[in-house]
C-alpha cells in the first residue's frame, strides 16, 4: 500500500512534505527524497533539513526553493539506511 503524498511549499521558503520513505543526499543547493511515487528532487540555495521522520514520512526543508522535480527511479538503498548499517 502506498503512502498518501503531499507537498505544500510556502512562500517558496518553507516546504513540508509527506509520504517520504528515505532520503539520499542532501546539501545547501540539492535535497534528494524519495516517496511511493518517484524520487523527488528539491533544488535551491541555502537549503537545510529542519525536520525528518522517516517512521512518519515527514520532511520539513528550509531556504530559498527554485524548484521540485519528480521522477520514477527508485534506489535499492537511501542514504540514511547506509549510514545506519
């Protein structure tokens, strides 16, 4: 069964986002996150990761967003998974 996702981007500063089941990388310019629905790409500068629960799937990212990109290729492994192997 797949997680519901929701993406709700305030003021282009402030972006909360559901459904999340990893993420991969990130960086001030790159957040890379995936859900059931495809691997989501946040770009932008300043960006930082205010709150993440991969139990609850849900990720808070901070900064000036550009844009957000979807698409379907999935990882075997996310970056949190290998840092905690």
């Amino acid at each position: 069964m797949q997680k519901p996702n929701t993406v709700m981007l305030e003021n282009r500063a402030k972006l909360t986002i559901t459904g999340v089941r990893d993420v991969d990388s990130f960086d001030e310019q790159n957040v890379v996150a995936y859900t059931d629905y495809g691997q989501l790409t946040i770009q932008g500068s300043n960006l930082s990761i205010s709150q993440l629960s991969v139990e609850s799937g849900d990720l808070l990212v901070e900064g000036t967003i550009s844009s957000l990109l979807y698409t379907d290729n999935r990882p075997n492994e996310g970056f949190f998974k290998r840092l905690f192997r």
